[in-house]
C-alpha cells in the first residue's frame, strides 16, 4: 500500500512527506505521489532520487522489503535540506 500523509495542527497546516521505496520487477520504484513513480535500476539512484525530492521538507523515506514490510527509514529533519552522501547498512528483506 503506498501512502502519502498530510497531517494538520492547530490552524496551521503541517505537511509531512513521505516517500516510499521498495522492490519492482525492474529495480526500485520510488512512490511519492499518484503519477510520480519512476523506476531506477539500481537501490542506491532510488534513494538519492527521493532524498534530492525531499530535500527541505519534514518527513521520512521508508525503504520496503519485497514483503511489503519497511526495513529502513531515513528521517529528512536528520539529513537538514541536503542529500545524504553516507552509506546506508543494509536491512534484512530490503537488498
């Protein structure tokens, strides 16, 4: 299930994003809207893709296994409106 959340606080509105990875016949597809979903070939280009996305807004990429379950999460309040150039530890189900 692909799920975009806006959440509202008080009389101001509070969006956060969230942007989902996981595995597609022909690489990783990253879902962050109805009609924004490319395919990357390889893990590491949906990752940088969606950080470059995110960058400056609050929310979190959720990287999903094959069995639909998330195996890692990356906080964009963490990264501070840049992409993260770091190494990301593998999870168990998401290769």
């Amino acid at each position: 299930m692909n799920i975009c959340h806006r959440f509202e606080v008080n009389a101001n509105v509070a969006v956060m994003t969230v942007i989902e990875i996981r595995p597609h016949c022909s690489g990783w597809k990253v879902f962050e809207a109805p009609g924004v979903e490319p395919v990357f070939p390889e893990k590491r280009q949906a990752i940088n893709y969606a950080q470059n996305r995110a960058s400056f807004r609050s929310g979190e990429i959720r990287i999903l296994g094959s069995n639909g379950i998330v195996g890692r999460t990356i906080s964009l309040d963490q990264l501070g409106g840049r992409s993260f150039k770091g190494k990301i530890p593998r999870c168990p189900g998401v290769e």
